[in-house]
C-alpha cells in the first residue's frame, strides 16, 4: 500500500466511464459536484433579490387573515395557512442558504463554487417565483435593477450542471445537503 493509497483511498479499475487506474474515495466524505466559476457582483445581485423578497413578503405576515379567507372558501375543510406560508417562504431560504454558503469561496472580484444537482433547479424556482410576482400588477414587488446578473448566473449555473465534467470534492467545500 503506498502513501497515495492512504491519503486517497484504494485504488480500483475507473468509475464513471473513465478508464485505468483511478481513486475509490470514501463517500461519506466526498461527493461529485459541478465546478462553476461565479463573479461577486452576481452574488450581491442574488442577495439584492433575495432582500428584495423578504422585504415585500407575498403571503407572509397575517396569517390569521390568510387562514380566515380559507375558512371561508373551503368551508370545513382542514387547511394550514402557516403551512402554506411555509411552502411559500422555502424557495427563498433555500436560494439564501445556497447563496450564503457560496459568498465564502469569492474572494475579490471572481471565485469557483461547487453545485450539487439539484442547486440549478432550487435557484430558478426562487427566481421563477420573483418573476411571477413583478409581473404581478397586485404584487408590490418589483425586480432590483441588478436582476440581469442573477439571469446571467443562472444561465452559466445551468450550463456547467448540464453537460459539462463534474468533480468530487470534499463535502467541507460544498454546502450541507438541502442548501445546495
């Protein structure tokens, strides 16, 4: 067993459609991701619309009125208007909690994160969602001037998802499962 061997792990015939000798690393400790390169302007314009959001909450606040309205229109029937506002809210705190764990790894101007799959289709549902409410005439919500930025990180976010290589990093450089 050689030094390689015991920082690394074994060594066994490739997985994942590589041939030869390659690495068996634990996978308790290490997971593949895909590597994208993110400017800190598109993490501020991320945060300027998640701030955005929280400011100008869509069902949150009253929830003894939102859950009165249901009484009324679904006479009898059980329904949880703080469940709802739940659902409604867990879009964003997933983008937040993506985004957060991301601000750590740009440093001045550019830095690389690591997605798990999934991270793509978490942050459009959150951006989907703010969409659908600036377009909203009822809805006080309006798109920061930066939303641009957030489009342009989506779109690289899900090219370096689709089809590109993934790596396997330690789970200390990716966020906890859920987040990302």
């Amino acid at each position: 067993m050689g030094i390689l061997d015991l920082m690394l792990g074994r060594t066994d015939t490739g997985e994942q459609g590589v041939e030869g000798k390659s690495y068996t690393l634990p996978k308790e400790s290490h997971e593949f991701v895909s590597p994208v390169a993110i400017r800190r302007v598109e993490l501020e314009a991320f945060e300027a619309l998640l701030e955005a959001d929280a400011d100008t909450p869509a069902l949150e606040g009253d929830t003894e009125e939102l859950q009165e309205a249901l009484d009324t229109v679904f006479d009898g029937q059980e329904i949880d208007a703080s469940e709802i506002t739940e659902q409604h809210r867990k879009p964003r705190l997933e983008a937040a909690a993506i985004v957060e764990a991301w601000r750590e790894h740009v440093d001045d101007e550019l830095g690389v994160v690591y997605a798990r799959s999934g991270t793509h289709s978490r942050l459009v549902s959150f951006v989907a969602r703010c969409k659908r409410r600036a377009d909203d005439a009822d809805d006080p919500f309006e798109l920061p001037d930066s939303f641009g930025e957030v489009a342009a990180l989506l779109t690289r976010l899900e090219d370096a998802t689709g089809d590109q290589y993934r790596a396997v990093v330690h789970t200390d450089l990716v966020p906890p499962e859920g987040q990302s």
